[in-house]
C-alpha cells in the first residue's frame, strides 16, 4: 500500500472519464493526497453531497499493459522451466501461474470486487467482522467508491497497543474471524495482508476484495 503515488490530475481524469461527469458533481470533497497507493490502484479519501464518508478506488493508468507484459514473461520462463524439470512439472508450475495470471486480471476489474465485497458482507456482516459497502453508482471496472471503515491497520502494532488493544485479543479474532468465513460460510477474503486488516473497536474492518 506503498507505491510511488499517481499524480492527482490523471486521477481526476481516469474519474471524470469513467463515471462520465466532473469531479465536482460526483463528490463534494475529495483528498488530494492518497491513503493508499498500491501496484494496481489509488485510494481517496471523498464526501459525497449528503454527507457520507467514502473512499475512492482508482486504477492507475496503464497498468493492465504492463501487467500482461509481466505475466507473459512469467508463463514463458514456466513453460521453459517445466519443459526442462521432471520436478516442476509435477508441481505443474504452468498452471500455478495460469491460475495467478486469472486472479490478478480479475483484480483490475472494480466491478468484480464490488461483488466479491457485497457476496461476502451478506454472509459475515454483524458478526466479528466489518465489511464496506459498495457505491455502484460510482463504480466501474477501473474506479469503485466504497464506504470508509475507520480503524487502525494491523500493521501498526505501536499505535494498536498505544490504543489499548490487546494483541492476543486482537489476534484472537482474526483467527477465529477467518476460520469462520472458511469452514462456516464458505466464502473467503484471500488477501489478508496487514495493510488490508484494520481493528475497529471489537472488529475487524477487511478492505480490498480483489481475491475472494
């Protein structure tokens, strides 16, 4: 959640060109600097006209171009490798790719995120777990407006335990939150990485829904 940020103008235009209207109209506030910028996309902090906290999603330009330059050169040192180690293709390392190659392009599609987050808000909503609502009004494949969760990312160890979380709880729950979503519901948040995991009160917010 790391990367050199994309410049707020092409931002702007990525947003304005997507949910066809100005920025102004879309969004009565909208933060210039970003809370999270990531390989794949942007996010903004935003208000809409009636007053609701939102965060703004972007795809950052380009980017499904270089992906698929990427994964090309990946699916031909496997074939390469595979060709040459009895090993290997018993772990049939083509497919592992394959299967890495359709994750990753589903993740550069907004839309299915917002259905991966509303399929797993029906299921796990008001248990331990907080999951955002999705605006799908401004939403499309390269842009997705959520509701912000507010919380304090699982990264931030110092700042949770200068709040007064207790780390075993908090621990606790996520285990606990994920052993249900598996073996309960069926259904499951794939990218659980710190900067994914927030701690709200007795909850834990998820965000990022590209790998359900």
């Amino acid at each position: 959640d790391a990367a050199p940020p994309v410049p707020l103008d092409q931002i702007v235009a990525t947003i304005e060109r997507e949910l066809r209207a100005p920025l102004g109209e879309l969004y009565a506030s909208f933060e210039e600097q970003p809370i999270a910028s990531a390989s794949i996309g942007q996010v903004h902090r935003a208000t809409f006209h009636d007053g609701t906290e939102v965060v703004v999603k972007v795809r950052r330009p380009n980017v499904e171009r270089t992906i698929e330059a990427d994964l090309q050169l990946l699916l031909t040192q496997a074939r390469f490798l595979e060709g040459r180690s009895e090993v290997l293709r018993q772990y049939q390392l083509v497919e592992i790719v394959e299967e890495f190659a359709q994750a990753l392009r589903d993740e550069l599609d907004y839309t299915i995120e917002g259905r991966n987050a509303d399929r797993l808000r029906q299921q796990v909503q008001g248990e331990e777990v907080c999951i955002p609502t999705v605006y799908w009004e401004h939403t499309t494949r390269r842009v997705i407006t959520l509701s912000e969760i507010k919380g304090i990312k699982l990264s931030e160890v110092n700042r949770l335990v200068a709040e007064g979380y207790d780390l075993h709880s908090v621990a606790a729950t996520l285990v606990r939150t994920y052993l249900q979503q598996v073996f309960v519901h069926g259904i499951f948040h794939a990218d659980p990485h710190p900067a994914n995991i927030l701690v709200t009160g007795n909850r834990l917010g998820l965000v990022d829904f590209g790998v359900v």
